[in-house]
C-alpha cells in the first residue's frame, strides 16, 4: 500500500467512515482495505485524532492537550495509559505473585490493558456495552474471549458468579450513571476473597480548587466529549461506594500528576 500524507481533515474523515463501516460489523481489516489504509496506520490515528474536533486537530497544543490520555471522545478505542497500566501490573503481580488467574476487565475498550494482562500469563476475559469496540479487540486480540455485555445487564451473570480470581476496570466508573452496579456486579463475580482493581479520576480539593483557579471548569467538563465523564470521585466518596458494595481491606493509592492534583486513584479491594 503506497504511503500518503493526510491534512488533518482527511483524517478525521476517514476515522468517521471507518466507524461507520465498523458500526456496520466490518473488521478492522476489511474497513481499512475500504478506506485505503494500513491497519498500523488506523489505530495510530484512532490514538492521535479519535477525540478530537477538526479546529483541534488542527492546532498542535489543542492535539497535545487533548490525547494525554489517549482517548477517543466516543471510546471506539481505548488505551490505557502508561502510568496505570504500571499501577495495574503492579496490583496483579502483588495478589497474584505465583500463579495465573482469572480475570475480568469490564470495560475493555479494544482490549489493551486485557491483551497485557494476557501476556503477563492469565486467562482473561474482556467485556464492553459497545460492540465496535469490541469487534476491534477480537480482531486485534484474537486469543482472548472478548463479549458485549453492559454491566448492567443479567447476562454478565452468564460468565459465572464467584468464578474470577481479580476483576479491573479502569478509568470506566466514572461514566457510569449507575457506578454501585459496577461494584455490586464485581462483588457477585468475584470468588471468595477475590480483589477488584480500578481506577478513576481523582478529585479532591485542591485538585478542584487548582481547576477553578486557572479556569478550566469549561474543558474538564467539556460538553462536546460524548459518553465522558458524568461522576466524579473523591478518596472518600470512592471508598464509601466501595464498602458499601461489600469489599474489604480496601487501599487507594494515587497516580500520575503530582501531589495534592493527582490525575487517578487505583483501588483495590477484597471481597
């Protein structure tokens, strides 16, 4: 396939019929072979321009700004970043140091974090509300289960209650209308004595004062980012959801940013 430069424009309108034509059940192999470009080059534009608006993808500080953490504004692909893939890696190795288990990632996006997870040796299954996103992670992650299911539905019931050793979901909490369901689902899937592992953005008061400080309100509650952030969470309030959903022995630990403005907080907590 012959190498051409795209302006900003053609970009994003490739990423909007690519969606369509993945909406419509194409694979990522066939959507890019339609739109003329290599799959390498699809999910690198999906990481650089996903969320973006044209006058933002045109201007270089907006595009540094906006895929800090590299995600699209729909969520058709999600990656995790770096700062808590680690967090994460860090979480699993310390309850799961010498054996593989079963794990659960609700809310898997196109499968990062599940496929890492996978390399580092345990059976993981993968499941998302979105069916694009996950078509996207069967075919970029064909060894791993992977299944459309809402957190919210009867079905999730159907992996198998009490049958998984961890379950992570990060960064998804806090697009939930209903977040207790996430945590009251993971305590039923949970085994006895099973960990939940998640992240969410961390709010707390200096973090918020130092938004309104600098006046940044209109862009970390930005209207044009479809399915974004709806609930917002505290050390405090996230352990009191927490607890209340059953788990024990829980820790927060903070990550990314710098002191008192983290950017997330990772919890663990036991059934």
């Amino acid at each position: 396939m012959s190498k051409k430069r795209h302006t900003a424009e053609q970009i994003i309108g490739k990423l909007r019929e690519a969606e369509v034509l993945l909406s419509q059940g194409q694979s990522v192999s066939e959507t890019c072979k339609k739109i003329e470009i290599s799959e390498q080059t699809y999910i690198h534009w999906r990481k650089e321009y996903g969320g973006l608006r044209l006058d933002q993808a045109n201007s270089p500080r907006e595009l540094k700004k906006n895929t800090a953490y590299e995600w699209s504004a729909t969520r058709s692909l999600t990656f995790v970043s770096d700062f808590l893939v680690s967090k994460c890696k860090e979480r699993v190795e310390h309850h799961f140091p010498n054996r593989s288990a079963r794990i659960l990632d609700i809310g898997c996006g196109s499968g990062h974090l599940a496929s890492i997870l996978s390399g580092m040796g345990h059976e993981v299954i993968g499941v998302d509300v979105s069916l694009v996103r996950i078509n996207l992670a069967r075919d970029t992650n064909p060894g791993i289960q992977f299944e459309c299911i809402s957190v919210y539905d009867d079905d999730i019931n159907k992996l198998g209650e009490s049958s998984f050793d961890c379950i992570v979901s990060f960064e998804v909490i806090e697009h939930l209308f209903d977040p207790g369901g996430l945590l009251s689902r993971s305590f039923i899937l949970l085994k006895p004595k099973g960990c939940l592992i998640l992240s969410t953005p961390y709010h707390g008061y200096l973090k918020n004062l130092a938004i309104s400080a600098f006046n940044k309100w209109d862009r970390h509650f930005s209207p044009y980012w479809i399915g974004g952030h709806i609930k917002f969470f505290s050390k405090k309030t996230l352990r009191q959801m927490t607890e209340s959903a059953g788990f024990k022995n829980i820790q927060i630990q903070r990550a990314g940013g710098y002191p008192g403005v983290w950017k997330s907080m990772v919890m663990t907590g036991r059934k």
